[in-house]
C-alpha cells in the first residue's frame, strides 16, 4: 500500500524542467558548502543520461575544475567514447579505471576449490556494481572528492540497482525525478541527445533496463506520477518490484538494546 500512497501524493505534480534544474544547482552549491572549498564531486560515468546529468548539474554548480568523471569498463566496453565524449563537452577530467581485472581475480577466489561457490546470475549482475563503488571511493578518497549517486526516482521505485553498488553514495540529485523528468532537465542543460537518449543497458546481462523490467520507463513513470497502468499486468509487476526492493530504499534494521 506505501506505493499507493505515493502515487496519490504526486497525482497532481507538475514537473517545470527549468526551475528544478535551478533548484537542483542551488542544492548542490549548498551541499558543498559544507565541505572544504576544493573538494569534488567524483561521479561515474557511463555516457548514459543519469550519470551526464549528474555530472552536468554538478558542473553547473561547482564548475569544471572540481568535477571529476570516472569511467569504469569491465574489460571491453563498446560503447565507451560515449563517456569519453560527455568529459570532453562539459570540459571536466576524466579518469579510466577498469575493473575487468579486480572482478575476475574475486571470480576465481570464489569460485575456488577452497570455497566451492557457483557463481550464479545474481553474483555475475551485483559484484561489478559494487567494485565500481569501491573505485569510486577509492578516488574520492585519493582526490578529496565526495561520491555523486545517479540513481533516479524510476529505478528506486522498481528497485532497479544493486545495493552498497549504484545505490550508494554521498549525494544524490537525481533521486527524486523519474526517468521522463532526468531527461528533460537534461535537454534544459544544453546536453545534447545522445547523452540523453542512450539506452539503458547494463552491459552484463545483455538486456537493456526495459527488457529487463518487462515494461518502458514511460510506463512506469506515469504510474509513479499519475497512478495511471492501463496493463493490470504490468501494473502488479510494478507493484511487486517494489514490495520486493523495500529492503533497498529502508535504512539497515538494527537490533536496540533496551
């Protein structure tokens, strides 16, 4: 029932691209504020419309000098120019770190005699995320930097993402706009398309982020904004994503002592 509440909440919202991408600026400009004046926002970059508005929001706010992107390949990635390309337009420093190396050297320990595990899909899908995190703070820490989460309200919802991997960070300013309101707070940065309209993939399971959900992320926005799902069917498939990814959007339960 949490879903249904949301839903009625932000039944009558409506999205100004303009005046949130200003807020949004302001927010992070605030939220730095309370750092030292070199620290940066070190933000993994997939060439995808999340990560190069994120990385074009804190640009806006901090300038190019304290952003840094970090691109993290598993060995080949076809499409890596894409990111290489969004540093390049925003004029921010880029650093690559592959992690195809790091992820098949904890394989082989897992996969061992000495443990005997299988590595299943969930392992396959979940582990690289969470070494991209580690990369992350491992530059920020190196950088005096603090980590930009890019995860949107659409992804959230559904669970879409690994935890303690792109569900982690230090700041989040996209968290609360869905995929269709990501996308044309982009357009109003001046970014253009391609960073925008790629499509989600995740590289690892050779599905994209729709085929992977079982519906398009115009429908689940509408029926995260407006209640509206014309498929019964995919509406419970929505439903029950987000019964089943509770546990990512809750703090960690802990035991009190009383």
């Amino acid at each position: 029932m949490k879903s249904l509440v949301i839903i009625v909440i932000m039944n009558h919202y409506k999205f100004d691209a303009k005046s949130v991408k200003t807020e949004i600026i302001r927010w992070i400009r605030e939220y730095f504020d309370d750092a030292p004046s070199e620290t940066k926002a070190i933000i993994g970059i997939s060439g995808g419309k999340d990560s190069s508005v994120s990385a074009a929001l804190c640009t806006a706010a901090l300038g190019k000098e304290r952003v840094i992107g970090v691109l993290m390949p598993q060995g080949e990635q076809f499409d890596i120019d894409v990111s290489t390309a969004l540093c390049r337009h925003l004029g921010i420093r880029n650093i690559e770190i592959n992690i195809g190396a790091p992820v098949a050297s904890l394989y082989n320990v897992l996969h061992s005699a000495a443990t005997g595990l299988e590595l299943n899909d969930i392992v396959k899908f979940n582990t690289p995320a969470r070494i991209r995190m580690v990369s992350l703070y491992a530059v920020a820490a190196a950088m005096n930097g603090r980590v930009a989460n890019n995860c949107n309200l659409s992804e959230i919802f559904v669970g879409w993402g690994t935890k303690y991997g792109d569900t982690a960070g230090d700041f989040s300013p996209l968290s609360d706009l869905t995929v269709t309101e990501v996308k044309k707070i982009g357009y109003e940065l001046g970014l253009p398309a391609k960073f925008i309209e790629k499509i989600p993939i995740d590289g690892l399971c050779g599905k994209t982020d729709e085929e992977g959900l079982g519906f398009s992320y115009d429908t689940l926005d509408k029926y995260i904004r407006q209640g509206i799902c014309a498929d019964e069917s995919v509406r419970e498939r929505i439903l029950n994503l987000y019964r089943l990814s509770e546990h990512k959007r809750n703090p960690i339960p802990g035991y009190k002592n009383r």
